[in-house]
C-alpha cells in the first residue's frame, strides 16, 4: 500500500530541504521511528516473530491471535 510521506520520510525530507548534510536527514528519520506510532510497530513486530522457533509454531500461535481477534503488529494499521 503507498503510505505517501509517513512520519519519518517527511521528517528527512524537510531536513533535506534545510540544506543540512546527509547524515543529519538520516538521524532526523531514525529519531521519528523512535516513536510508538510509527516505529514502535516495528520492534513489536519484531518481538511477536522471536517468540516463535518453528515456522509451524508461528503458524499456530498466529491462528490462536486472529481466532482471539488479537492485533498481529506488522500486518494493517490499528
């Protein structure tokens, strides 16, 4: 799905856009990811795919959530 200019493209765009060098745009990117509603669904997804071992047991576990109607990080928007 196109997301456009999501949190942290934009915020290295408009620090581009000052002119600033290219490692400042990237830690202005890093540093908006650092917020639970952008990059925070990255580390909880992240943490749901390390509790598994064995594609099966993700299978199962992943089942056991939607069947709970659990939010799964990493597939939609909450």
């Amino acid at each position: 799905a196109e997301h456009e200019l999501n949190a942290s493209t934009s915020a290295s765009r408009i620090t581009t856009s000052t002119l600033a060098d290219f490692h400042s745009a990237i830690t202005s990117g890093i540093g908006t990811l650092r917020g639970p509603l952008h990059g925070g669904a990255n580390e909880e997804a992240m943490a749901l795919i390390q509790r598994f071992e064995t594609p099966d047991e993700a299978e199962a576990g992943l089942m056991e959530m939607l069947n709970r109607k659990e939010l799964v990080m990493g597939f939609g928007h909450p």
